[in-house]
C-alpha cells in the first residue's frame, strides 16, 4: 500500500498482524484473541448466517472522507466492512482493523474484491499507529474508527451481549481474557456497583450490585437471560416508562440495557482503547489528512469532543486574570457533530443514538497520551488485573 522507502523508523510487527494474500512467511505467528493465524486461513469460516451490519451514517463518513479519496485509509473497526467496502469502491486504499477474529469472512469476500488494495489485520486499534507501520507506511490520509459492538456481535446469541437473546454471559470482542461472567461472579459488591455506574451510568448501581451478590450466594450467573431477569426483578421498569420527547413516549429501553452496557465496556476495556486509538490516530495521520470517529453513547461521543476540543483555548475565568496560551493545535477544521437523518433511522433504528465527529489534522507534531481533560469516568480500583483476577476466582482457581 505504501512506499517503504517513506518508513521512519522500524517498528516491531505485532505477531498477530498479517496482510491477507501475504505469502506464508509474511504470517507471523498466533493471534492472542483468536487462534493460530494459520488454523484461521486453513479452515474456512463460514460467513455468518445472520445479516450482516448496516454501516450507519455511511453518506456523512464518505464526505468526511472525500477530499483523501486517493489516499490509505485506515478502518480500526472493520466489522461487517461496510465503511472499508465503500471507501475502496471510490478508490482509497484500505488498511482494515479489527480484534474479533470472526469478521475475517467479511475480510477475504474484499480482499477478493479489491486485491492489494485491501488488507485486514487482526488487532486492536489502540495500536493502530504500530499496525500501519508494520504495513510500511508512515503515515495515513484518513483513519475512520465505529466504535462498539456490531451486529453481527449483537444477534449471535453464543456471543453473550444482548440481553434480548439467552446466551453464555461472555462479551469478549476478542474472545480472550475475562468474560462478562467472570466479572459479576467474580467482583466484589462495591466493585460492582461502581463498575455499573461508572461505565453504565446507571443511578441504581447500588440496588443491582447488592441483587448479584446475593443471587450468586447459592447460583452463578451464567447467561443473559439470568442477568437480564435479576436486572429487572430488582429495578423494573423505574424511570424509564413516562419519558416523552417531541410529545411522543420515548421507546422503552430494556431496564438491564445499562448493566449490559458498563459490563461490555469493561470486559472489552473499551473507553481506554478509544482514547489510545485517538492519540493512535494522531500520531499517524498526516497533516491534512482526516480522522472520523462514531459513537453509539454519551460516554464515548464526551471523550472524542474533548480530544479534539482540547485543540481550543480555555476561556479566561476573569478579566483580571491572564489570558491562558493556547496549546499546539492538533487538529483543525472540527465539523460540527453529525447525526442520523430519519430516513436512516426508519431503515436501521441502530443509528438512532450515533454522532459522527470529524477533524482534519494539523501540522503541529502529536500529543503525549494523555487521559486526563477526556472524561473518562474512572470505576475506583476496577483495574484490568482486578478483572482478570475476577476471573480466575469466578472459574475456580486459588
Ligand atoms: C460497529 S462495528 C463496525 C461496523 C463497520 N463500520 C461496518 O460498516 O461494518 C464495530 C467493530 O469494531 C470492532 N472493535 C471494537 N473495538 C475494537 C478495538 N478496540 N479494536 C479493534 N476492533 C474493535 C468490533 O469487533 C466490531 O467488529
């Protein structure tokens, strides 16, 4: 895709990185998520029977995307390759990302179609700018990032995340480390409930975590359906039946949807990848070029505003006070937050609550990564180790 003679400085290939159509050599290893890179090439995964996702604000990502149309772009969540189908229809060149291992059958259906063009690696975008370079380039015109679960993730029951279909309580993107039940079996009932609040922002944290606790005295929690029902036998439908918007009722949501939501970001380490693909992203796209991110909740669409509001000057608090220096500007041209027209939403109710934002990077050299000024909620002592502790204890081991 790139020049290599454009290559900075050498950077280590992750193991699990690898250009579909490589030749053998080029296949480095084992991918930690999902297996043998290998054993993924030898034994043909059947595309899934489900439909695949529907890309939303497609239109509004490819006018983004418009003024690079000739250039690489990289698509950190893949996912049915949607987005990556449509920008390499319009000629971009496309580096595709994604940590869930079961996309590969939409991967190999593109890169029949678009040859050297299109390349897939298996991987977390929080690592994208080392993906790029192992793909020699320096540098990028576009990175386009969907942040959340797809469709695909969501209507597979055995993959755990909907509490609309019963399935084992995993969640796990990538389908390695601790699982969703590893967590609610495994955390203790103020972890719980901060882990709930902060990343559910569920007000009645407090009421569920202490409802696991007790369930789990005498049986583990061990599907959706169980959670889902516990969720709801503890707070039922409070505060969610009389909403009204534009004099309409607001649809009810389930009242186990923010549960299920804090426990994905968790298990998948969500919020911090978000924030590492962002600084990712400005290490590798050049200046001009442009980077798009979607959001699906307010927790994540805060973090993107702030990444790239921290471009602008603090207000002065006082006339008497000096005014404050504005930082390097990072990015320029900030588009104003795009959101779904009805017609899309009447087609596919997914796009509903996504806010696409989008900046074109300027010439000033990348931040440090930096967590602070984002709005990242901090779950108290809710760490990886501590998860990956709480899976151990709730699978039995010492
Ligand atoms: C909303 S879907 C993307 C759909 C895609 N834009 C399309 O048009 O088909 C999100 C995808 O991103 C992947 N994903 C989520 N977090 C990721 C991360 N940190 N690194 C890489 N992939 C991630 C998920 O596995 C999922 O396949």
């Amino acid at each position: 895709l790139c020049d290599r003679a454009l290559v900075l400085k050498k950077m280590p290939i992750p193991l699990w990185s690898y250009a579909l159509g490589d030749t053998e050599k080029n296949r480095l290893g084992n991918a930690p998520d999902s297996g043998s890179v290998k054993s993924q090439r030898a034994v043909k995964t059947p595309v899934v029977s489900i439909d695949p996702h529907l890309p939303v604000l497609l239109d509004e990502v490819l006018q983004v995307f418009q003024p690079v149309m000739n250039g690489i772009i990289v698509d950190g969540t893949f996912g049915a390759g949607g987005y990556s189908k449509a920008l390499a229809a319009k000629g971009a060149k496309i580096i595709a990302i994604d940590r869930d291992g079961k996309v590969k059958p939409f991967a190999n259906d593109l890169k029949n179609q678009f040859g050297e063009m299109f390349s897939f690696h298996l991987g977390q975008f929080s690592q994208l700018d080392e993906i790029v370079a192992a793909s020699g380039c320096s540098f990028v015109d576009g990175v386009i990032l969907d942040i959340g679960v797809s469709s695909m993730q969501l209507d597979q029951g055995e993959r755990g995340f909907s509490f609309m279909r019963d399935g084992p309580l995993d969640m796990r993107m990538g389908q390695s480390g601790p699982s969703a039940a590893d967590l609610v079996n495994g955390l203790g009932e103020r972890e719980l409930s901060d882990l709930i609040f902060a990343y559910g922002e569920e007000k009645r944290a407090r009421a569920i975590a202490k409802a696991i606790v007790d369930f789990r005295r005498d049986n583990l929690i061990v599907t959706t359906a169980q959670l889902a029902k516990l969720v709801e036998d503890t707070i039922g439908q409070k505060g969610n039946s009389k909403r009204m918007k534009a004099g309409k009722p607001v649809a009810k949501k389930h009242p186990a949807t923010k549960v299920f939501q804090a426990l994905r970001i968790a298990v998948n380490n969500e919020l911090d990848e978000l924030v590492k693909g962002l600084f990712s992203a400005e290490r590798i796209v050049r200046e001009g070029g442009w980077l798009g991110v979607v959001t699906f909740h307010s927790l994540e669409d805060r973090i993107v505003k702030r990444f790239f509001d921290a471009n602008k000057s603090s207000p002065t608090l006082s006339r008497h006070m000096p005014q404050e220096q504005k930082g390097p500007q990072s990015w320029s041209n900030i588009g104003k937050a795009k959101k779904a027209s009805t017609t899309e939403i009447a087609a596919n109710p997914r796009a509903r609550s996504a806010t696409l934002r989008f900046a074109q990077r300027s010439a000033s050299d990348p931040r440090d990564l930096s967590f602070s000024g984002l709005g990242v909620p901090l779950s108290k002592g809710v760490s990886i180790a501590k998860l990956e502790k709480a899976g151990s204890k709730s699978r039995g081991a010492p």
